[in-house]
C-alpha cells in the first residue's frame, strides 16, 4: 500500500491542522492505521492510531483532549484532527499502516512547525 500525507504547515500555538493520509494500491480497511511523529533530535513516536473499522482509538498521554483520529475506509483517507498546538508538536508526522501480518507501510511525512 502507498501512503501520501499532507496537510503539515506553520501555524502559531493554540492553532488547529488537519493532516489526511491517502492510501492507494491495496484494500484500505484491511489495514489499522496510525500517526507517528518524529521532532528534531528524537526518536519518532506514535501519536495516535485506529482499528480497521475506526472503532477503536488509541492516543499518546500528550495528545489527549487535543487530537483526533479518524478515518474513512471508502475514501481510503486517514486523518488527524489537531488542536490547541503547542511548540512540543512540532514534527514531522508521518502516517502509518499495519497489516493483518504486521507488515508496517509508511508515508513520505508532512512537517507541522508550531510557534510560540
């Protein structure tokens, strides 16, 4: 499956992002997906995930009350709802797909930039 993120900018603090993952090449709702984040000088984290059928959701402590994940399996689209940014969510995030078999398929990433 080929993931293709977007929706990264530069906002100020307390801005909200919607960031969408468009997966192609395979069926889509055989997959739980997720978002990643990777900042300067750290390791990349997951931020939030979903089931194959957007039931179950699952968020990072630091995200919680802030962040949404949803998806929609007939358009194939993954998406990240963002609020009340912080200057810590600057990253590049990355969107994340994982096979029955855990086979893990990645995004190109889109770089969300958080002033103060």
């Amino acid at each position: 499956v080929q993931l293709q993120a977007s929706g990264g900018g530069s906002v100020q603090a307390g801005d909200s992002l919607r960031l969408s993952c468009v997966a192609s090449g395979r069926t889509f709702s055989d997959f739980s997906t997720g978002w990643f984040r990777q900042a300067p000088g750290k390791e990349r984290e997951m931020v939030a995930a979903i089931s194959r059928n957007g039931v179950t959701t699952w968020y990072t402590d630091s995200v919680k009350g802030r962040f949404t994940i949803s998806r929609d399996n007939a358009a194939n689209t993954v998406y990240l709802q963002t609020s009340s940014l912080k200057p810590e969510d600057t990253a590049v995030y990355y969107c994340n797909a994982a096979s029955l078999l855990a086979r893990n398929y990645w995004g190109q990433g889109t770089l969300v930039t958080v002033s103060s």
